[in-house]
C-alpha cells in the first residue's frame, strides 16, 4: 500500500501504534497509514476501498480480513475553517482541514502515537520526542492537556489505556487534569463510550485498568451505579465482584478464550441490581417482580451512558435471571436447567459470586459437583443432595475464600 501511494506521487508513512509497538519488541495488531492524499484519491487508487467517518474522514483498505486505515495529514484550526467544526467549549465536532506531515505531527493525542516510519529512506521520523518518551516508559500528551481534553475528552480513557497496555507511567501534567475534566465524558455520545469500553475492559489488563478508572474518578463517569454501590462496603468488607470478573476476564483473553460484553456488564451491575431488589422487597413487592423491575431500570439507566446492544443486555439479563434458579433449584430438574442456553455463562457467574463472598457457596458446590460425574451418575448425585428451599436466606454473607476459581464465561 505504502509504496502503491509513493509510486502515485504521493507522502505516505507508517504511523502510530504501529510503529510504537515495534519500536517496544512487540506484534502490532493492526497498522495505519498517514499520507497527503485526500480520501477520495486514496479511493482511486484501491478498488477495495471504502470512505468513512463525518468527523473524521478516513479511508479503509481491506487486505484479505485485513483493514488498512488511511489518514490524510491534518492541520491545526480554530474550528472556524471549511471542514472543520467545533462546540463553544472546545470539543471538535468535525476535524477535515488537511495539512502536511509537520502539521499532521501536532494532532497526535500521545507522543509515543506519533512517530511515522518513512519507506523512502527505512527511517522514524519523530519530531516530538516520542522515541525518547518509549525508552523512558513515559506517557506524555502532545500539547497542552486541558485544550486537547477539552477537543475531544475521551482522549482520558486512550491515556488510561495506553499506558496499562503498555505499561508506562503518566507525565504528570498528562493525567493532572483527570479529576478537573472527567466530566466531559458526559458529554461524548453514548454509542462512541461503548466502543472505547470494550477497549478498556477486553485489551487483557481489564482489572488493572479498572484501578486506574477509579484511582482517577473516570470509572465513575462510565459506571456511575456501579460507582455508588463500590462505595458501599457490606459487613466491612468491600465488594470484590467486578475485580473478580475482571480477573477472569484477563485470564481467558491470555489464554484466547472467547469473552462477551454481556458477562462484563453482568459483572459491573449486578450489585446496583441487587440493591434495587432489596429495596424493592423491603417495601413489599414480590421478588420476581422486584426482579423485573431492577434489572429494567438498571439497564435504562446504564444504557442512557453507554449505548450497550439489546443483543448483550439480553444476555445480561438472562445471567441474571438464571442466578436465583442455580441458588433455589431442584435437583430433579438440574437435567433441564443444564440445557438452558445461557446456564454455562450463569454458572460462571454463579463461581464468581461465591468468590466474592455471597451466600452462594452450597449452591456453586452442587452445579460443581454435578458437572464434574459423568452424564448417567448424575440421577444417583441429584437423589441423594438436598437443595436449599425457597426460604433460604437472601442476604449476603462473607466467605474468605473461594469454593472454585471460574473456569470461564
């Protein structure tokens, strides 16, 4: 591609994560290309091309199950210019006034996203110290952070996730407007803060960047019920369900299993569940529809934030629902409840509970147990267990350890 566009007459450069990663010994996972072609002449050039983006015009090349993004270099302004657009506070709206490649430079968000590989002579082109900042693990904004936060805020969330992917530590002017600024996040539609979540929580160090979301204050942003229950301790003891979840999260990525969304936000809200629950109770209404009730307005409630699709929150719910059949269940029908499609993901869920300290443990025992003997002994397991009756206790009780570490989602 590179050298289709120098043979064509035009600039074309290697550009960002890409060549930061080989720079730090490791595989990029997709590369970009930074060029002074406009996107309709990248068009042009590549049959299986496609244009995309308003406020951001980009060109995609697909290479087999590849895909090529193709920027051409932009200029700075002051949102008062033809292609460009910009809210009274700062936030750019539309950004399409193009420049060269000492233009393009300054519109990085981090130096260490700004080094450009330049095929014509092999060499990396760095003109803001990005080289400098990687040897020294040093995450750094380019420019002043307050305006480049203020331009577009969830430039936070890319400094949290850059710098636990690769573990770097702040420049301290990069992450001192954290706190001050979080607020813009409110501000980003809610279908842009799903994408850079599932970046956050399913780049293989979803807990540790968990941490810093909260170290920061901008876990709260994106999970404001979620927030309001950790800051709830319970018999002393902190909840420790999402940083469980999470964990597993990691550790099946490491190993490439698959993980879905619906399990992370059963996960995040399933607390903020609970609490409406024994809210609801408490003032009279039946338990299944107190369950109905909370899982809804949970659910409308986060998705106003983050715009999660109805295929994962109906997953979600499903986790959910399943949970007060796993605890109260009957042997007699295990066989069936096994079957179910979701039950697999709602055991999971189930281990991950019991390790957090619920009133689980019995009940993650038996599916344990059940699971591990073989299909044609399990009517011999089932008749001579007991299973807790409808009036087992609904509170919480804490269990410093774990019956089972989960297996999976």
């Amino acid at each position: 591609m590179l050298y289709r566009l120098d043979k064509a007459g035009f600039k074309a450069f290697l550009v960002g994560g890409s060549v930061r990663d080989l720079l730090l010994g490791r595989e990029p996972k997709d590369f970009d290309v930074a060029t002074d072609a406009l996107p309709e002449q990248v068009r042009e050039l590549f049959r299986n091309c496609r244009l995309i983006g308003r406020r951001f015009r980009l060109a995609h090349v697909q290479f087999g199950q590849e895909i090529i993004e193709v920027a051409t270099f932009r200029a700075a302004h002051d949102g008062e210019v033809e292609g460009a657009a910009t809210t009274d506070e700062g936030r750019i709206l539309r950004d399409n006034v193009y420049g060269d490649l000492d233009d393009d430079v300054w519109r990085r968000d981090f130096t260490v996203n700004a080094l450009y590989y330049n095929i014509a002579d092999f060499s990396i082109v760095d003109y803001v110290g990005g080289y400098e900042d990687i040897k020294a693990g040093r995450l750094r904004l380019l420019g002043d952070p307050e305006t480049r936060y203020r331009e577009d805020p969830v430039r936070m969330l890319r400094a949290v996730r850059f710098a636990v992917k690769l573990g770097f530590a702040f420049d301290p002017a990069t992450s001192a407007p954290f706190t001050k600024l979080g607020h813009l996040l409110e501000e980003i539609s809610s279908a842009r803060l799903f994408d850079e979540v599932l970046k956050l929580f399913h780049g293989g160090v979803a807990h540790q960047t968990y941490e810093v979301l909260r170290q920061y204050g901008l876990f709260a942003r994106l999970f404001p019920l979620a927030e309001a229950t950790l800051a709830r301790e319970e018999d002393n003891f902190p909840h420790m369900l999402i940083a469980y979840a999470l964990q597993n999260t990691d550790a099946r990525i490491a190993h490439d299993k698959p993980v879905t969304p619906a399990f992370l936000f059963a996960a995040l809200l399933w607390h903020a569940v609970e609490e409406q629950i024994d809210a609801l109770v408490d003032d009279g209404m039946d338990p299944n529809e107190a369950f109905m009730f909370a899982a809804d307005t949970v659910i409308s409630k986060q998705v106003a934030r983050i715009a999660i699709p109805r295929r994962f929150t109906n997953v979600t719910r499903e986790i959910w629902s399943l949970q007060q059949r796993l605890v109260n269940f009957s042997p007699k029908r295990a066989a069936r409840l096994v079957e179910h499609p979701r039950f697999r993901a709602a055991y999971d869920f189930l281990l991950l509970r019991a390790q957090a300290g619920e009133a689980v443990a019995e009940a993650a025992e038996f599916w344990t147990r059940y699971l591990d003997v073989p299909e044609h002994e399990r009517g011999s397991l089932v008749a001579t267990l007991d299973a807790p009756g409808p009036d087992a206790p609904r509170r919480r009780r804490r269990r410093r350890r774990p019956p089972r570490t989960p297996a999976g989602e």
